[in-house]
C-alpha cells in the first residue's frame, strides 16, 4: 500500500510555508531607537511595527499543522497498521524520532524569537542617567528555526514515504469449520 502523494504534498508544502515565513520574520525582524520626550527629562525606547512576530506565528503554526498532518496519516507510527520487518521499518522510526527531535527544535527556537519580537520594554531613564536598553530579537533566532524547519521537512517526507513502503495490510483469517470431505 503506497503513501498518498495529496498528503506527502500536504506535509511538504506546510513546512516549505512554515520555513519561508520563518526567514521572513528573521528578515524583518523589530529595531528601536531611544527617544526622548518633549521636555527632555526621560529617554525611552520606539519600537518600529513589526511584521516578525506575526510571520514567526504563522511559521510556528504551519510547522505544527505538517507535523499533525504526518501524525494523522501514519496513525503516529505505533498505533497504526503492522509494519513488514524490514529495514525499511527499522529506517521509518529512525526518521520518525529524529523528525519529532528536529520539530520541537524548530518550535523551540520559533517560540523564543515570537516571545521576543512580541515583547517591547517600557523602560524609562531620566535623561542624565544610562539610556534604556531596547531590547529586540537576536539575530538569527528565527534563523535557527527556519534551518530546523528545513532539516525536519525533509525527516519527515522521507519518514513518510518509508512509512508507507513498509506498511502491511494484514488479512487475519477467518473463524471457521472446514466443510470439505478431506479434513
């Protein structure tokens, strides 16, 4: 029985979205500028609108919806159909770890750089004391989550495709009373 091609392109095209809306964020993400007030007694920090947190969002969510779309399909490989002792069985649940290894990775890395891009300080000094410290995404957050939404596109489409390779439909006989004359 063949892996579909409508759900492998399913689970591809999700994490391919999920991987280029993480280089977008990282690519925009927030910047400040220290301002000061109209009396010049305090500094503070103006945060540019950024698109970063909405775009890691939705590269958060693309990422979890191909991993539940992979999930669903294979009936999360232990409680589905029996698999053919092979080497493809034994490679299907390499790429079945180490595609969930890489996904909480990319989650991971993904939820910092959204946890960041989405707060903004408040920070006030007076204007003789040490500016504020405008605190914005490192460089290279939502990089790291774009590289493992990547590596685990690839687990995961090859962890399908073995996956289907190696399932087995198994007929379990009937109960029955042989009714022909030789018995």
């Amino acid at each position: 029985m063949a892996g579909s091609n409508a759900v492998l392109a399913a689970i591809l095209l999700a994490d391919v979205l999920a991987f280029a809306l993480a280089i977008a964020a990282e690519q925009s993400r927030p910047s400040a500028s220290l301002e000061t007030d109209a009396r010049n007694e305090w500094t503070y920090c103006v945060y540019r609108p950024d698109a970063a947190t909405w775009l890691g969002g939705a590269a958060l969510v693309l990422l979890l919806v191909g991993q539940a779309v992979t999930a669903a399909a294979s009936r999360c490989f232990c409680c589905g159909a029996a698999l053919r002792p092979s080497g493809t069985r034994g490679c299907a649940l390499m790429l079945f770890l180490s595609s969930w290894l890489t996904f909480i990775i990319a989650e991971a890395c993904l939820l910092a750089g959204l946890v960041q891009s989405a707060y903004h300080t408040g920070y006030r000094t007076v204007i003789f004391e040490d500016p504020p410290d405008c605190e914005t995404v490192r460089r290279g957050t939502f990089g790291a989550g774009a590289a493992f939404a990547l590596v685990t596109c690839v687990l995961t489409g090859t962890y399908y495709r073995c996956f289907s390779k190696a399932r087995v439909s198994y007929q379990r006989p009937e109960a029955a009373i042989d009714m022909s004359r030789y018995s």
